[in-house]
C-alpha cells in the first residue's frame, strides 16, 4: 500500500471575503450576506478562535480557503460574504480544543455546506472538544545534549482511496528540560517525528520517527482516544550524518539550485527522508540523516529541460549504487553531471507548462499548488515546499500555510510527475512575492451588555421539553421567545446530548429518538443571544427507554 503526505490549511486573518482570492472567480455579487456564530470550549466561549471560510474552487476541484476571523471575547465572530455556498473551519490554537468543521466534521470534504442568499444571514456556531495530548521526552546522545531546537510533530494515519495518508496535526516545540506535549487532538492514530529545526547544513542531530525509525512509512502507530493524554513517546536523538557533493552541467560548470533527495528503503518501497538544493558553485551539503544506507537522486533544469540521475550515473532508482552513512559520519564526492537526453532510452514525463502557486502569501493563509501540464498526463504526483530555494520540512502537500520563520522568504513548490512506463519528471514554479505578516486586526472593544442578563436568563427559564423519552418519538423545544422587551430579536443555538457526548447535527429545536440512543440520558444544551448578550441553560429530559 502507497503512502503519501499532507498538510491541512489554516486561517487566513481577514473579515471580508475577497472576490478572485486563490483562483476563484470574482464574486458576481456584493458582499452583503454574513455568515455568524458563537465558539465555545469545554469551558465556555472561546476568544480569539479561528473561524476559517471555505468557497468551492471548480477549476482545481476543491475547497478552498477564501476569507477567516477571530472571536470577540464573547466568542462570537461575524464575516461578510457574497451569495453563494461556503463551509467553515473552527480552530482554537491556545486551549488546546480539536479543530473541526461545521457541523462536527474533521475535515473540509466531510462538512456541511451553507448557502448563503443576497442579504441574508446564515448561524454558524460550534462547541469544540477537549484534544487529546501526547507527551514525552527528547533526549540527545550524551548529558550536554540541547533538544531545545527540536520539534515534535505529530501526522494522522489517514486511509483513503487504498493510500496510507499522513495527515499533520500539530507541532509542538521541545522544552529546555527536553519536555514536549502535542495538543489538540483528535482521537486516532498517529505517528510522531522528531527533527533538528536548523536550516539545511547547519543541523546536530538526526531526525527520526517514535520508535527510533528513519521515516514515517516505518514508524510505530501511536493510538489517542478522546481527551486522553499518550505519555512516554520519547526520543533519544543521534548524531546526524551528512552527504556532500556538487551538481555540473554539461560544460562542467557549477549549478546553482539543483535538488538533491535521500531515499531510504522501507519494505519493497524507497522513501525520500531528506532534502536540499545546491549553492552557486553547484556544491551541497545534506544533513539530518540517520545512520543507515541511502540512494541519492539529484536533477535540475538544464538547457530548458530537467535531467535527473540516481548516484552513480544511473536513470532508474533500482540500478542506483547504495551509499552507506554511520552515526555522525560523512560522505562526500556524491557528485552529478547531468546532460540532457544522456539517458534518452529511458522516456520521461515532460512538463510543458510549469506548476504555479496561488494564495496570498501571507503568514497564516494558505498556498495552493497547481501541477502544471505535463505530457503524459501524470498518474502520480508529489510536492514540496521550498523556502528561499531551501526544503521546508514535512510540507509535502499540494498546500502550505506561511509560519511565522517565513516572512521575508520567497515561497516556491517541486512538482514530480510520474506514469506507467516513463521515468519520473520534475518542475517548479516561479516564486511568490516575499512572505508577509498578517494585519492585526483592530482590537475589538468591550461588548456592552443590552439586554441585562438578567432579562435572558428569565427568557430561558421559560424553556422546556415536550415529548416522551422512548423511542420513535420526537422531542420538542417550547416557550421560545423570539422578542426580548417587545423590540430586541433573540436568536437560539441547540444541541441536543446523549450523557456527555454531542449527538451529530442535532442543532435544531426537535430530535427523534432513535434505537440507538436507548437507554442514554438525553438532556439540551439552549443558548439565547440578545444583541451582544448571550446565556445558556441545559435542559434534562431523562434516559430513552
């Protein structure tokens, strides 16, 4: 079974959904409709969560990220939009909540779609979960060891059409002490790698997968139930060793920018665990490896057309020489001269029109690659992210999301494409404009509470539950108010619970009782907003027999 990695996208910091961004198409309409909601935690509202809008992109064939948020301080978030169909992502990047979609989806593709008329205003709302945790400790090969440049991240074993997909999560940085905690889990499996943070030749230690493996095909799962905590997923780092060489064109001379990548062997498969370009004389230096044998590929576009070759001189991966690296070792002369059609025999996947980026690049939003046009049509294909011409670690999707050490880079993407019986073809774009961070958006001022809380907390006092608690009846909410004081519209938020769990998509005023809620206690969570007031009462209704 294939294996490949993916990244999720994240927020892009803006209230107004912006026509054209990303490659859709402007929006015919105005923005005069809102998409609005309220965020809440374990512990009640959630300030500064992030609430991210999705629009359906017809030319590449997915959801894409259009415009996003903050909660106020009331949890409360309220972004104007143009008519049409949107999904929304929550995401609470402090108190360690599970991200979700509306309504309880894990993921964009699963979420439930809001159409949103001219003028009209469409409710939103989610009460994210408790995440789950894994914890451990990163240690190096002797006392004086300093983690502390370490990152722990942890990718989702993903089984989608027959692939294995690692999906990442959550990046947690490792502590002084040596200490890391991943949060904001959702249940599930996971595998965790643990790298040296430095930039390409400047790493210490090498990067490697719990437990004490050299990539994430390898790696042992690592199973997290629901707000649980997986501790003693630790790490002892070794030193990391090195490849070294330089790229030549035909004439001999240097070139600058050539891609080298370090394959390690997992089962009957060669996977890439590492990385780098070349510099201005067309030297390298790759680093971070673990001790173990390599196959070393390295191309670049030479004469408008991209060579590549495996070391030593050979055009399929297979007939490849093994280069063998110790702990802390180092192997140089692994050198390339690549010549056009020098391995013509073997027919490659031409890229006739190049692979471009679209996106706004700007910390926090999200940039989405198109493969380009390549001849034959690809049937399989990878990415990776480049940061100034350097390989950013573990972005191996067809998106990425700016971070923070990005801002003032460049941003391009590596697109290989492959078919049945041709060799391996690669193209990259042209580079974005430098990255930038996001406008702070202007403080949001203390809400002044009208009508009195007073004044909802006896609205909902009013509310109760009519119905039997059996089987194939149907519960109804009553006593609504829709006017507070004979002028203020109150608007009401429902979900309906079986013990402590939320009941999927029962957001609404009626639930019918099916077989499989027998003999769980089922009870309502209702929660009223007047103006810029919002309070909630739970109600019981009793075990369903």
């Amino acid at each position: 079974m294939n294996a490949r990695l993916r990244r999720p996208a994240a927020a892009l910091i803006t209230t107004t959904l912006v026509a054209g961004v990303l490659g859709l198409a402007p929006a015919a309409h105005a923005a005069d409709g809102t998409i609005s909601g309220i965020v809440t935690g374990s512990d009640g509202p959630l300030d500064d969560a992030g609430v991210d809008l999705y629009a359906f992109d017809a030319d590449d064939a997915r959801w894409s990220l259009v415009a996003g948020t903050h909660t106020d301080q009331a949890g409360g978030y309220s972004i104007a939009v143009a008519p049409g169909q949107y999904r929304v992502r929550f995401e609470d990047t402090y108190a360690g909540h599970v991200t979700e979609y509306y309504d309880d989806a894990r993921r964009v593709d699963d979420a439930d779609t809001l159409t949103v008329p001219s003028g009209g205003t469409v409710a939103a709302s989610a009460q994210l979960a408790p995440g789950a945790h894994i914890t451990g400790t990163v240690t190096g090969p002797d006392a004086d060891a300093d983690p502390s440049d370490i990152v722990a991240a942890a990718y989702e074993v993903v089984e989608e059409h027959g692939y294995v997909a690692y999906e990442w999560a959550k990046t947690a940085f490792v502590q002084d002490d040596g200490s890391y905690d991943i949060d904001g889990l959702a249940a599930g499996t996971y595998r965790v790698e643990f790298r040296d943070n430095a930039d390409v030749g400047s790493r210490t230690y090498a990067t490697e997968y719990y437990d004490d493996q050299p990539s994430l095909d390898a790696a042992e799962d690592v199973v997290v139930a629901e707000a649980a905590t997986v501790a003693g997923i630790d790490a002892e780092l070794s030193p990391d060793a090195q490849v070294s060489g330089r790229v030549t064109g035909p004439t001999g001379a240097g070139i600058e920018g050539a891609w080298i990548s370090a394959l390690v062997e997992v089962g009957d498969d060669w996977t890439p665990v590492g990385s780098g370009r070349t510099g201005t004389d067309g030297s390298y230096v790759l680093d971070g490896l673990a001790a173990g044998t390599y196959r070393i590929e390295l191309g670049a576009n030479v004469e408008g057309t991209y060579a590549y070759e495996y070391w030593n001189d050979e055009a399929r991966l297979r007939n490849a020489d093994d280069v063998v690296l110790a702990a802390g070792g180092a192997r140089a002369g692994i050198d390339a001269r690549l010549v056009p059609g020098e391995h013509a025999a073997e027919t490659t996947v031409t890229n006739t029109v190049a692979p471009s980026i679209s996106g706004a690049p700007v910390v926090g939003s999200t940039l989405t690659a198109s493969i380009g046009t390549w001849t034959p049509t690809p049937t399989v294909v990878s990415y990776e992210w480049l940061r100034d011409d350097l390989p950013i670690q573990g972005a191996g999707d067809s998106t990425y999301v700016p971070a923070a050490e990005d801002v003032g880079a460049q941003i391009t993407v590596v697109v290989t494409a492959g078919a049945v019986a041709h060799l391996f073809g690669r193209a990259e774009s042209a580079p974005t404009a430098p990255v930038t961070a996001p406008v702070t958006p202007e403080p949001t001022p203390e809400p002044t509470p009208e009508p009195t809380p007073v004044g909802l907390a006896a609205i909902l006092a009013g509310v109760d539950v009519s119905g039997k608690p059996k089987v194939g009846k149907t519960l109804r909410l009553s006593g609504l108010d829709k006017l507070f004081r004979a002028s203020t519209p109150v608007t009401y938020r429902f979900q309906w619970l079986a013990g402590k769990k939320k009941i999927k998509k029962a957001t609404r005023s009626r639930l019918t009782l099916t077989r499989a809620m027998k003999g769980t206690k089922i009870s309502v969570k209702v929660t009223a907003k007047a103006a810029s007031t919002t309070r909630s009462v739970t109600i019981k209704v009793g075990k369903v027999r």
